[in-house]
C-alpha cells in the first residue's frame, strides 16, 4: 500500500472502517453518501444498480457505531446469505424469522439486550408481533439503535415488480423508533415506485442516491425459442465463463431441464421452493463452490446469492416484467467481466403467464394489480418481440433514457433487416374496424385466408400492433382485440411503421 492511502485511511475513518472490516480500499459509487447520510441521522433512498454493493451502505453503519441496524428484507435465504458473508468478516449478524428454533431465539434476544448485535435481519411480517415491537423499542431505548434499513424496497409499491402486502406495514416502524435514520435500497425502482417507497416509509427529506441500473459489462439477447431449444441452451452454456444460471417458470421445468441436461453429460443441479432444505443447501453450495456450476432454478432463486463470476444467464420463457427481468439478469457478471442475458421466448408465453395472472384476482385490489401485471408483461413481450436496443428497452421501463448499448443482439443486428409494415397493419386494422372485438385466433385466421401469409406471421403482426397502441387487448387472457381511438386514426392518415422480420 502508497504512503498517499496510508494517509487518506489515517484520516478518513469511514475508508478505514472499509479496508479493517471487510478489506476493500473504494467505495463503489453512492455507498459513501448513504452511510454519511445515516451516520448524520438523515434517511436516505438508495437505487443502485444490481450488484452495486447496496449492502454495505447499511453494514458499516453498524461496524463504525458498535450499535445494532435492523434490516427488513423479503426472503430467508436472501437474509441467511448475507449474515453468513458478515458472520465471515467477524461482524455479529442474525437473522430472526418464523423457523429459528426457540434456542436460537432465545440466545438472540440475550445477545441483543447485551448490545452484542450488529445486523439484525427481519421479514417484514415479524413486525406486526408484539415481541418484535418490543425487542425494537429496548434496543431503541437503549440508544442502540443506529439505524433501520428495507432491503428491495421495491416491493413496498404496487407498481414495482414484486409486491409484498407485508412491506406495506414497514411504514410503522417509524413510529417504533422515531429519530431513528431510515435507508430504502432497491436496484430498479422506476420514478413512480421511488415515490411510492418515499411516502409509504415516511422517509423525511431523504438523501437521494439514485445511479444508472445500466450494467455495461451485460450483453443481452432474446430469441424466439425453436421447437427444441435443448441446441440453442447447450450451445450458449458452452460458450459461457464462470458459473451459469438457467431459469425456467415451474418446478417440473426445472426438474426436466436437470434430467435434459444430465443426460447429455452435464452436471447440472435444480433448485426451487419445493425441495427440502437439506437438498437445497447442497444446490446452493454446489453453485457457490464449483468452478464452473450449471443450475437450473426458478427465478426465487438467486436473490440475494452472491457469486461474482456468473457467465451466463438464461431464460428459457419471457420474463414477467422489465424489472424483473433486470434483477434477474443482473445476478451475471456481478465481477464487472463480460457476461451474457439470453431469453428465448414465444408468442405463448405472455398468454400462459396472463392466465396465471387473471386466476389470481378475488378483489379490487387483486384486480387492479392483476391488470398492471398484464401490462408489465406487455411491456416484456413488446422488448422480446421488438427490435430496438434491448437495454435502452429495458432501462426505459425503469424511467431511465440512455443511448442504444451497441452490444445487445438488436444492437448488432444490420439495420438492413427492416421493413415497412404499414401496408400490412392497415389490413390487421381494418380486420378489426368492422366488428367490434375479435378474437386473435378468428383474426388470425381470417386474414391467413384471404392473404398469402400463414396465421403465425398475422399473430406476430397483430401482437405488435397490441404494442404498438394500435389495438387494444383483453386482460383475462382470452385475447380478445378491440381498435384503439388510435388504430382508428391510423387506418385514415398510416405512418411507417419499421421492424425486422
Ligand atoms: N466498495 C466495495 N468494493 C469492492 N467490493 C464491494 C464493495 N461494495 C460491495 N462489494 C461487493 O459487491 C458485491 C455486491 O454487493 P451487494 O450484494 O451488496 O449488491 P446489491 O447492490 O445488494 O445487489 P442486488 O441488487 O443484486 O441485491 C458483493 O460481493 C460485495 O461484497
Ligand atoms: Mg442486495
Ligand atoms: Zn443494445
């Protein structure tokens, strides 16, 4: 080490407290304002990108202050991941939920009337007990206290990508332990969701840390996937680095994607929710520990498991939202080295994921989340299908406007390919203008009939113009197509209309 850093850590206690506790000589950018921001009192909202250490700006408040910070976070094994990383670093960290054995629980609560805790991970519905409420207001009268943090705040909004109803009541929390600083982290929070988790955490005059979700080493594509994508998902895990994540929709995906896989020779491992715990430990230290791991998941899996050299990345059904789909992706290349985010899709896709979407809906709170989630799904589909820059589609969906990325596969692809489809639109359009709804398949078929091209090539076409605004579409998953104001004044006054094929 110069003699220049010495100094800077001599005088600088928080990059002291960095390199002493967990080795690291910079602070990735933002995390020095939002740890300032809490050691000051103030509360803060953090939109990081994936993999940009959100962690630490609430870790190392608590190192620095000897004090406890209370971290809500979604999910168990999200929690356990990183109490097991801090435990590592010799930082005291705990995780309190359903499942701790009462011995744990009880060696917890002595432990933090002792002052001997640093990070306490909490779900979110531990806070509607009254012994939670209690344990947080000893540690808050004791001046223990250093400050509060929601982890993937996110799922506070309905307009985010993973609501939890649980998240809702984290607001309490303030009145728990007034004057306590809260931080909010979350990696794609799109400006409504920010104002969500502002107002819904009760964040006063919050310092705002919100960096580009753009991942510059990210090279995403996403293909149509063919009959058999068994060739297209082998070719892709053979030319990754590192570690490869496969995610499939179900449980019995993941368990014939392993078996697939297996039978051409791969070590490949499963995991999903519905394995026993024993087994998903041994999936989890298979693709922490291996050089060079294949594991096939449902998308639970991943948040939150750390593991730097992830090559690849791929889904083999459309992901259910943008935002989704950029936590999900963002799990590659976390080492800041190239990596690849492939999707292979098809037009069916977006139908099976609405139908499970519209059996959910009981009330009007149901409904409307339902219908926003059809929208999401839209939007995906609208960046499967279309052949814009993949990231600058995706990073819009989070309210963020940036440059093509020149390394995504429509980036690549010649601007050659593209045509205009106005002349065929109109007749989709004027199809539709002469009932009122139809359904896709009837469209289809009807236009198959009286033009040259097959019902697949309509589909594809009538789809587009679904994204396009052009038609409206019903959202219990019968697809029914109605003309919008603006398909209407399409059909009178057309304008080009340019897509690959
Ligand atoms: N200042 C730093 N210098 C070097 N490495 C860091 C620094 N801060 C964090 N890291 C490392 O970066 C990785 C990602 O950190 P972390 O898990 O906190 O990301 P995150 O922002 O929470 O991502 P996600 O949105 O996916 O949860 C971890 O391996 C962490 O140890
Ligand atoms: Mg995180
Ligand atoms: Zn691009």
């Amino acid at each position: 080490m110069s003699k220049s850093c010495d100094a800077s850590v001599a005088t600088d206690p928080l990059a002291a407290a960095l390199q002493r506790q967990f080795g690291w000589s910079d602070f990735r950018p933002g995390q020095r304002e939002v740890i300032e921001a809490l050691l000051a009192g103030q509360d803060a909202l953090a939109v990081l990108p994936t993999g940009g250490g959100k962690s630490l700006c609430y870790q190392l408040p608590a190192v620095l202050r000897q004090g406890l910070v209370v971290v809500v976070s979604p999910l168990v094994a999200l929690m356990q991941d990183q109490v097991g990383q801090l435990l590592a670093r010799g930082v005291a960290a705990a995780c309190l939920h359903r499942d701790l054995p009462t011995v744990e629980r009880l060696d917890l609560g002595q432990r933090l009337r002792q002052g001997r805790m640093r990070l306490l991970y909490l779900a979110p519905e531990r806070l509607q007990l009254s012994s939670t409420r209690q344990m947080l207001e000893e540690q808050h009268g004791g001046g223990r206290l250093v400050a509060l943090a929601v982890d993937e705040a996110h799922c506070i909004s309905a307009w985010g990508h993973d609501f939890r109803p649980d998240y809702r009541r984290i607001g309490h929390l303030r009145e728990l332990c007034s004057g306590v600083p809260l931080v909010a982290l979350s990696a794609t929070a799109a400006p409504q969701v920010r104002a969500d988790i502002i107002r819904l955490l009760r964040l006063r005059r919050p310092l705002l840390q919100v960096h580009s979700a753009r991942r510059s080493n990210l090279a995403y594509a996403m293909v149509l996937r063919p009959a058999d994508p068994l060739p297209v998902v082998l070719e892709a895990l053979q030319q990754a680095r590192g570690a490869r994540l496969i995610y499939a929709r179900t449980r019995r995906a993941v368990e014939a994607w392993t078996q697939r896989l297996q039978q051409v020779g791969l070590e490949a491992v499963a995991y999903h929710a519905g394995l026993e715990p024993a087994q998903r430990r041994q999936a989890l230290a298979h693709f922490l520990g291996r050089e060079q791991p294949v594991l096939v998941a449902t998308v639970a899996f991943g948040m939150g498991v750390d593991r730097a050299d992830v090559g690849l990345v791929l889904h083999l059904e459309l992901p259910v939202s943008p935002e989704a789909y950029l936590q999900e992706s963002g799990r590659a290349g976390r080492d800041g080295l190239p990596a690849r985010c492939l999707v292979l899709y098809s037009s069916g896709d977006r139908i099976r994921l609405g139908w499970a979407l519209a059996a959910q809906r009981d009330n009007e709170a149901d409904r409307l989340r339902s219908h926003l989630a059809q929208r999401q799904l839209r939007r995906m589909e609208a960046i499967a299908e279309g052949d814009g820059c993949r990231e600058q589609a995706l990073l819009q969906a989070v309210g963020e406007l940036v440059a093509a990325c020149g390394r995504c596969d429509a980036c690549e692809r010649a601007d050659g390919q593209r045509r205009d489809w106005s002349e065929q639109a109109s007749q989709v359009l004027a199809a539709l203008a002469q009932q009122d709804g139809l359904e896709l398949n009837v469209l289809k078929r009807e236009l198959a009939e009286r033009q040259h091209q097959g019902e697949g090539h309509w589909g594809w076409l009538a789809r587009r113009l679904v994204q396009e605004e052009l038609i409206a579409e019903s959202d219990d998953g019968a697809q029914r197509l109605y003309l919008r104001p603006t398909g209407r004044t399409y059909l009178r006054r057309p304008w080009p209309l340019h897509w690959a094929a």
